[in-house]
C-alpha cells in the first residue's frame, strides 16, 4: 500500500493535467497545484502541532500524498501543452 497509493496520486492528476490542457482548460492545473500545495502546507503545519502517531500521519500525508499529485498535475500539464503544441506545429489542430 506504501507504493500504491503514491503511484495512484501521482498518475491520476498526471492524467486530469494533460487532459485538462489538451481540451484547453489549462487554468485548472495551476490552480490544482497552488490548492495541492496549500493542502500540503496545511498538513505540515498541522502535524508540527500535534505529537507522536498524528504528526507522522500528517507528513507522510504530505509527503506521500500530496507531493506526489503536485508533480504529477505539473507534469501532466506540461505533456499535455507539448502535446497540444506538437499538433498545432502540424496543423493538426
């Protein structure tokens, strides 16, 4: 589970951030990664408030969760722009 989950919130927003530039919705990827990284922050944050168990629950929620589907939203969005791009240089639409 400690390489699934990670895996999955990496894949999954590297597969909304290219479809969402592909279809010209590009806005919603840095706006996906400014919310994923205030989430991050926040959890961070949270777990330096709290002792023992919680706090652990809280970094290996930023650092397994959401710092995996930061990259993965700003990587899909850069595929999916290069993609996009790619087609219009040849006049593919």
């Amino acid at each position: 589970m400690v390489y699934v989950m990670p895996l999955l919130c990496f894949v999954i927003p590297l597969i909304l951030g290219v479809v969402a530039v592909r279809n010209r919705v590009g806005w919603v990827v840095p706006l996906a990664a400014l919310l994923l990284a205030m989430l991050m922050v926040w959890a961070i944050w949270t777990g330096r408030q709290h002792q023992g168990w919680d706090a652990i629950g809280y970094g290996i929620f930023a650092a397994l969760m959401a710092a995996p589907a930061i990259l993965g939203v700003l990587i899909g969005g850069g595929i999916g722009w290069w993609r996009r791009w790619r087609r219009a240089a040849r006049g593919d639409g």
